[in-house]
C-alpha cells in the first residue's frame, strides 16, 4: 500500500481535465463515417416514412362506419410500393395495396389479405376493423426537424441506417487524433527475429495496436527502444512532435533500468506517476508539449487494463465523444480472492448465468503478465479500495466485456 498513489477516480478526473476536445473536423461519405465521431448534431430534413403507407399487403378501404361487421366494399384499384393510387377513395370502396404501398386519400384502415373474401370485383371481411390499422404514418419513425444524432455520437452500423434513410450522404466528423506507441526494454525481440533465452517477444505494441484499432484514430508504431536514458530521449521527442497521444510501455516503475518517467519530467510535464490499482500501479501521466503521455507499465495484462480504464476515458475526451457507462452486474463469488486493501483491483473473471443467478469465479492466475488469463475471462470483477481478501460467496462488482460473453453451465 501506497500513501502517495493516486485513487482511480482521481487519476481519472485529472487526465480529463487536461485533455481538450479536437476541433478540427472534416466531412466524409456515409459509408466512411463508421466509428467515427459526429463533429455536428444532424437534423432530420425529411419525415421517415414520408408518406401515409401500409405495413400489410391486402387492402386498403375506406370505412363508414367502424362498428358495422362483415362489410363489403368495392375494389377501384390498386396501389403498390413505388407506385400510388393518386385518385380519392370513397366510402364503401377498397383498393389492393402492398407493404409500402401508399395509402390513398379516404382509405382509413387497411386489412390483411388473408382475412379477405374475394368475389370478382368485391371484397368482404368478417373481421373487426380498428381506424388506422396497419398503416404507417409520416414521420412515426423520424419527423421532420428533428435531432436525429448528436454531436459526440460514434457512427454505428445502425447510425449509418438511419442517415441513409433521411437521404444524407456526407457527414461532418471529427479530425483523427494521431496516436503513436513505443516499446521500451533491453529484453525486446521484434516477432520476426528469432528468440533467445532471456529475451522477450516484444507483445504490446501488436496489443497496443488491437486495442487502438475500435477507435477512429491514425495509429502509428514508433518501434521499441532500448533501456538508455538517451535513446529514450531521443525517441520521445520525435514521436510527440508527431502525435497527439504517446502511449509508451515498460520502464516506468521502480527499477534500475526504469528511465521513462524520469524522460518525461526533462521533456515536458509529469501530472502523477502512482496509481493505487493493481494491475497498472506505476503508469506516468503527463504531457510532452501539447503531446498527451501515457507511460503504461511493461506487463502485458497492465498494458490491457490500463489502457481501457485511463487511455480510453483520454481518447474519448480527445475525440468529443460522451464517456462509456458500462454495465455493471453483481455477482457471487464461487472461489475466495486475494485482495489488499487500500487499492482498486481488477481481477480477470468468468461470469457465469447458472439458473438465472450470476456467478463468477478467476479466470486463472492473476499475475500482471499472465495475458492468457484475459483471453479466458469475459469480464473484470472490481473490487474497491477498501475491501480486504473477498471469501467465496460474497458478492461482487462484475463489469462484463461484452454483452454477449455469458457463460451458461
Ligand atoms: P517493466 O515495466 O519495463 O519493468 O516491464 C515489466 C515486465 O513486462 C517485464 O517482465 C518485461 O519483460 C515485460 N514487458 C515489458 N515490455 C514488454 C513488451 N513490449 N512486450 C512484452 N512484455 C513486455
Ligand atoms: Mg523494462
């Protein structure tokens, strides 16, 4: 336990504070819009549907009186998807009608072809007629005017429907913030290179490289470094002259070969070094310049949590869009945890729904470099500063990495 790490929470608030958002934004084509961030609120110039239609095919009628059964009514025409019926329909008349179709001035309700008797150009139904039913009026889905998206919106799949259907083609998005990695360790092997015994196949920048890949940023890899204060120098300096973000990992704890931090200072600004959160304790946070520096411990499942707990919340201040709010489920515990207290920790579990209760267990060995312990789990189980070793049975924070990870036994 550290007196002088930084809360979570504190961390937090203090990278967003020193983060503004980008102003530069450019306009792209509909389909170049996906994941990106709106930069403008869009407005809805048309109403979706933009006209009076049906949702069934069968027949749209016009009808006197809604009380009287087993009406017949008069078949005048037809009206189809793309192809209207333009002239009046009046009572007692009926036309066909397709899903799509628009439905004529007079028709008040449309019934389905199959609860319809045909007799040359006759219809009948013995069923009851509700006014309206089975029809789509303008604007129910979008009307006209209205705020369709905001400003801070990541473009989605869905997103991207909707502007097609209100027949916008070009969107205003946010500039692409550069963000650019480097790797630093005397133990580093690139993954083409053979490997020797104590050496290290350089992991983080390909998983670095993975987790920046969702966001709508230009990526680029500034290769590894040596443990010299020199090169680390050398190498910080180029890359934050280029970028908006440096994410650097490794060297930046306690050690003998640990120079990042000490760079930092000499370059640009240290905001705070210690975190109380395990893993991901020693991470320098500050700024090169107008550079944004996250120096990320060297271990593998640090790099991971690290980056979705303070990287994340960087890049989305830095984007414009809105901070995620995850969710968060409770569940018991279905084996003790180690725990120390007077840090967050974020252990790596299986969630499990059995008989509609959650439970959830470790994914396996906790340890900050054990990366396979991620790949196993399906989300973090949180457990706050206070809390001492959990015993099984207790219930915890659960927050899942996806909505569709769930394990059923
Ligand atoms: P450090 O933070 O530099 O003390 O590194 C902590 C641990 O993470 C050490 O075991 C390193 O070998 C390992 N490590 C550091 N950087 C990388 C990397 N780029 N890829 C894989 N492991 C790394
Ligand atoms: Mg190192």
């Amino acid at each position: 336990f550290d007196p002088n790490a930084m809360s979570v929470e504190a961390a937090l608030e203090n990278i967003l504070k020193s983060i503004s958002s980008i102003k530069t934004s450019e306009c792209v084509d509909l389909k170049s819009a996906y994941s990106r961030i709106l930069s403008k609120n869009i407005k809805s110039k048309i109403s979706v549907p933009n006209y009076k239609n049906s949702a069934m095919d069968g027949y749209a009628v016009n009808v006197g009186d809604f009380n009287v059964k087993n009406k017949t009514y008069d078949c005048i025409g037809e009206s189809f998807a793309g192809n209207p019926f333009l002239k009046p329909v009046k009572k007692n008349q009926a036309i066909k009608i397709m899903t799509g179709g628009m439905v004529p001035s007079g028709c008040n309700a449309v019934i389905m072809k199959e609860l319809i008797t045909k007799k040359g150009g006759v219809i009948s139904t013995k069923s009851r007629i509700i006014k309206d039913q089975n029809i789509r009026f303008p604007g129910e889905d979008i009307k006209k005017n209205e705020i369709v998206l905001k400003a801070g919106n990541k473009v989605d799949e869905i997103d991207i429907g909707i502007l097609a259907s209100l027949g916008i083609d070009r969107v205003s998005v946010k500039k692409r913030p550069v963000v650019g990695f480097v790797s630093t360790g005397d133990e580093l092997v690139s993954i083409k290179k053979p490997i020797k015994i104590s050496q290290v196949y350089d992991s983080n920048r390909y998983l670095l490289h993975g987790l920046l890949k969702k966001y709508p940023v230009e990526i680029k890899d500034y290769g590894v470094v040596k443990d010299k204060i020199k090169s680390i120098e050398k190498k910080f300096v180029e890359a934050s002259s280029n970028c908006d973000v440096l994410i650097t990992t490794g060297g930046v704890s306690v050690g003998d070969a640990d120079y990042v931090k000490e760079v930092l200072e000499k370059l640009g600004k240290v905001n705070f070094w210690k975190i109380a959160v395990k893993p991901g304790r020693p991470l320098a946070y500050g700024k090169i310049k107008k550079c944004i520096f996250f120096g990320l411990p060297g271990n593998p499942v640090s790099v991971v949590v690290t980056f979705n707990l303070f990287v994340n919340a960087a890049l989305n201040k830095l984007m414009g869009k809105g901070q995620d709010h995850l969710l968060s489920l409770e569940a018991e515990l279905l084996t003790s945890v180690k725990k120390r207290k007077g840090r967050k920790e974020y252990k790596r579990g299986i969630l499990i729904n059995k008989k509609n209760k959650l439970y959830v267990r470790k994914s396996g060995l906790q340890g900050s470099n054990i990366l396979s312990s991620v790949k196993d789990a399906n989300c973090y189980i949180e457990l706050s500063e206070n809390m001492g070793e959990v015993p099984k049975g207790a219930k915890v924070k659960v927050l899942p990495f996806t909505l569709t990870s769930e394990y059923y036994e």
